[in-house]
C-alpha cells in the first residue's frame, strides 16, 4: 500500500497491482465442458518446476509456463488460445471486487478472531482471564456445546473478496492497475480482479 | 518496490520545488478553494524541518504572524502547491531548528548563506 495526491489534492490510500499481461490457456465451451469460462494465465514460472502434462498444456496456447490459472466467466469479447488480455481491460474510475488470500494470523483468541470485547476491567478481583472467551453454554441441558459456537483457532488465511474498489488509475507501460483502499493478503500475493 | 515508485510517479503534478533546507526563507504560493472560488494565498517563512521519505515527503514552514507564530506543514506532492519561491538562505548548523520557536525578534534572526 501506498498514498498517492488526486487531482482535488486530497491523500488517497491505494494499493498497486501488477494486473497482467495475462494469457488465455484455455476456452470452456458448452459443447466440450458443459459450461462457458476462459482460463487465463499469469506470472512466469521456471519448465524444470512445471510438471510435463502442464508443460503440454502451456504449449498448446503457444506460451512459457505460467505460475497462477484462473477461470474467469463473463467475457465480452469472443477469446480464443493464446490471446493476451491486459490492464486496458480496466477504466479509471470504475468500480472492481478484488479476491485474495487473507495474511494468515496463526493460532489466535476470541478477541482477535471474533471481535470478542474481553472481560471487562482490570481491577475488581480480575486476575488473568481478561481476554478468555467466558461460557461456551448451558449446564445439563443441553449438556453439549452448540456447533458454530465461536472460539479460539487458526485465524487468517482465508479467501477474502473486498468489493467495489474504485480504479484510481491504469498504467498500461508497467500493467499496473492502482486502487483506492487496501486489498487482502500479504505483499507480492495473488489476487483475483473482477469488474 | 520498483513498481511502487513507477505508480507514485504517475500521480506526480509536475510541480518544481527548488531544493531547500532548514533555515532558508521561502515563500509558498498555495492554492486555496472556498466554495466554487479559487484563489492563491503565499505563505511566506522559514523551513524549520523536513521530513518523510517519497509521497510523504513535507516541510515545515514558520512565521510571526504579528506576534503569533504560525506553523504549516505541506506536502512536496501537493497538487495544491503552485510553486515556491527561494527568498533567503540561512545559515543554520541543524537540520531541524526548533530552538527558533523560543526566539523571538532581533534574536530569532538567521545569518545568510553566501553561495
């Protein structure tokens, strides 16, 4: 993340993404796999690290090996193998929902997974439980916890998709695409861009 | 990191700042929009710091107003910032001189830099 002055000189927060050049490996049809979709592919990614049945598979798009596929629905335009998508695909000031990998926060406690507010003061006889969880429940009845009752665990690391993120600006020389506003997951990670 | 600065550079206005430094007089013109009118106020005074690294980057500007000091911080990006205009060099040995705020008057003087 970064910050960056706009036009009415305000200090904007944004997040600038390296979106592309991606490259079609892929077109699903209705008649071969029962529904529409375009696999794009992005990022290099070394032969001797790719398996020989992916090998074949990027060849057959007539491209190098490729670290991330994803498939994407919805296209306008009709693709076909080895097109090359880019950040023209993005305007200035419209609206996209951005998909990532949150940071992963290890092994954490109610209050930092839920939100949980803690116990409360630190006087009044409070020893150490000021961040526990308190009850999970009743007695005898109903003599279990319910499922989905929330509590300590691995936190983070989820799929997180934030939406309507404003395009600030696209910058077709680098392939950037530069955001208002933070996006999920650790610097250098992958995202998913939707318009 | 690279490509951080390709974006940052893309916002840039265009502005030239002259290079300054602490104790140097200058005056900042400043554009300033109140409703729909727009109007250009100059903001004369002595860089007391500089501070921040790239698009953060700012300095500090103070000057006695009658007998009130007044401090403001602007940002090097800011598109709102016309232009500066060098006045003055001063001579100081500090890169950030706060003892000015104690001084008032003959005292609160800077020795010019020759160049």
């Amino acid at each position: 993340m970064t910050s960056v002055f706009g036009a009415d000189g305000k200090s904007y927060p944004c997040t600038v993404i390296e979106a592309g050049p991606c490259i079609v490996t892929q077109v699903k049809t209705l008649d071969n796999d029962g529904y529409e979709a375009v696999q794009l592919a992005f990022d290099d990614k070394k032969e001797k690290n790719t398996t020989k049945p992916m090998v074949g598979h990027f060849q057959k798009a007539g491209t190098e090996p490729k670290a991330k596929l994803v498939e994407f629905k919805g296209f306008e335009q009709a693709l076909n193998l080895g097109d090359v998508i880019s950040v023209d695909l993005f305007e200035e000031n419209s609206f996209v929902d951005i998909t990532g990998v949150s940071k992963g926060k290890g092994f954490q406690g109610v209050v930092t997974r839920h939100g949980f507010g803690g116990v409360g003061g630190q006087t009044h006889g409070q020893h150490n439980r000021g961040r526990a969880p308190g009850s999970v429940g009743a007695s005898s009845f109903p003599s279990r916890v319910f499922p989905g009752m929330r509590m300590a665990g691995r936190t983070g690391g989820d799929n997180v998709k934030v939406e309507n993120l404003r395009v600030l600006k696209v910058i077709p020389e680098n392939n950037l695409i530069v955001v208002k506003g933070s996006v999920p997951g650790a610097k250098g990670s992958y995202l998913i861009i939707e318009k | 990191m690279d490509l951080l600065k390709v974006a940052q550079e893309a916002f840039r206005t265009g502005t030239e700042i002259p290079s300054f430094g602490a104790g140097d007089s200058i005056s900042v013109h400043y554009r300033i929009v109140e409703g729909a009118k727009e109007r250009i106020q100059i903001f004369k005074g002595v860089v007391i710091q500089i501070k921040g690294e790239g698009v953060n980057k700012r300095f500090t500007v103070r000057k006695m107003s009658g007998n009130v000091g007044v401090e403001r911080i602007f940002p090097f990006n800011s598109p709102f910032i016309e232009k500066v205009e060098m006045n003055r060099r001063g001579k100081v040995r500090r890169a950030r001189i706060f003892y000015l705020r104690d001084l008032t008057g003959k005292s609160a003087r800077i020795k010019e830099r020759r160049m």
